[in-house]
C-alpha cells in the first residue's frame, strides 16, 4: 500500500485494539466514551498523514490520541435509562459494515483506492465501539455509591478487602480482596471529612480492581482512615477501618 509500511500499520492496529479495549473495560463500569472519541479522527489523521505526504497531519494525529487517552472527561456515565441492547447496537452495526464494505472495496486499486482506508478504519472504530458498548453496559445498574454512604448502615466485613500502607507521601489503599471494589469515598480518622479516592496521578477512581493501589494523601499528625466501598456485585456499603500511631506520637505509645 503506497506510503505505508508494514511496522506503521501494525503499530496503528495495536492503537485501535488498545482503544477498543479501553472502550469496552469503561462500558463494564456503565462509562460512555465522551472526549475518548478524539481517538478516531487521531487514528485517520495518523493513517492520512503517509498517503497524502503531509507529516503535520501526524503530529496532529498524535495530539488527537494524547487528547482521548489523558483528557479528564475522557468517559461519561451511560444514561440512567437504556434502550434495549439490540436498539443500542443498530447504528454501529452499520458504521461497522460500512467501513468493512470500505476496506474490502478500497483494497488492491493503488493509491487512489488507498485515500478510502482512513474513512474505513473510523467506521470501524466508531461501529465498534459502540457494539461494545451496547453489548457490555449493564442495561440494570445498581445506584452509584455517594455521600449518604457516610450516614448509613455499613458491614464491616470479618475478613478485610483492603490494605493500607502509610508511607510519607500518604497511605496507599490496596484491593486484596480479589475482586473489583466500587469506591463511594474516604475520611481521615476523627474528622467529619469526605474525599473522593484518587489513584497516584490524582484521578478519581469509581472502582478499585484486583491488586490495584490507590493514594489517600494524609499528614504526619493522621492516625488512621476510614472508607466507603462495596463489592461490585453487592448494593449494601462497606466500612474499611485502619488506625494507627502518629510518627511524631511514636514515643509516648504504650504497649500492653
């Protein structure tokens, strides 16, 4: 195919099944795509770029798919109300049969017949997405996890789902209960506070998977932490504890 090689093009489909993937993790967790769309005109331009020998269209491209990966509203929730699944999956079946009926059409007719694979792997991608998007997004959600957590009825559990590990930086929360986790939000011990619980690089986290670490920021003068969750599959909330002794308070511990 003129202008592109064998290692540009493998590269690009590995971009297109990340994306799909990311798409269809988020539909578990009942997310839409918002700025994540970005990633298809990013891949077009990115396919573009070598056919018509522009390379600022790459460049282009590029900040496209930068956009869709670490905007902050690269997902949204799904509607509270869904259509049926197969309502849900009609225009992207099209889209999705539209852009094979381009590839195969455009395949084998030089470089006239190439221009058509940019607008062939959009289709697919859009189609795509949102097959799995209807196909994977709970169509019966349970109500999202918020702050009336804070006042109601908990379950400690006897065995802990999670861990905590108190560093200088804060405590790192850690999901050892081998399954997913909804988070609702998090306090420090003894004061009436609310947080939201973030990951390392600040972004907020509905859910906390298998072995997954989370940072809840905390001073030197904080004895301990409280937080709100639930299984995935559980509607009833959940209250981790974990206290301990200030550093600077180390030395008028006593030990029984």
């Amino acid at each position: 195919m003129p202008g592109l090689s064998g290692p540009l093009l493998l590269a690009l489909a590995l971009i297109g099944v990340y994306w799909l993937a990311r798409v269809g993790r988020a539909a578990r967790l009942a997310l839409r795509p918002a700025q994540a769309w970005w990633a298809v005109p990013g891949l077009a331009l990115l396919l573009l770029a070598p056919l018509l020998d522009l390379p600022a269209l790459f460049g282009l491209g590029a900040a496209l798919l930068l956009l869709s990966e670490f905007a902050p509203g690269a997902f949204r929730p799904a509607p509270a109300q869904l259509p049926g699944r197969w309502e849900q999956a009609g225009w992207p079946l099209v889209s999705a049969v539209l852009g094979a009926g381009l590839l195969a059409g455009g395949s084998g007719t030089g470089a006239a017949g190439a221009a058509w694979l940019p607008l062939a792997v959009s289709a697919l991608l859009a189609g795509g997405a949102g097959l799995l998007g209807a196909a994977l997004t709970p169509l019966h959600r349970r109500a999202p996890l918020g702050f009336q957590v804070r006042w109601n009825r908990t379950v400690t559990p006897e065995w802990p789902d999670l861990s905590v590990t108190v560093t200088d930086q804060g405590a790192y929360l850690k999901n050892i209960s081998g399954r997913a986790l909804r988070l609702a939000g998090w306090s420090p011990a003894g004061l009436n506070a609310w947080y939201r619980v973030r990951e390392a690089g600040g972004r907020p986290l509905l859910e906390l998977r298998s072995g997954q670490e989370a940072l809840l920021p905390l001073t030197a003068q904080d004895s301990g932490v409280r937080v709100w969750y639930a299984p995935l599959r559980v509607d009833e909330p959940h209250l981790f504890r974990a206290d301990w002794t200030p550093p600077d308070r180390a030395d008028a511990r006593v030990l029984n």
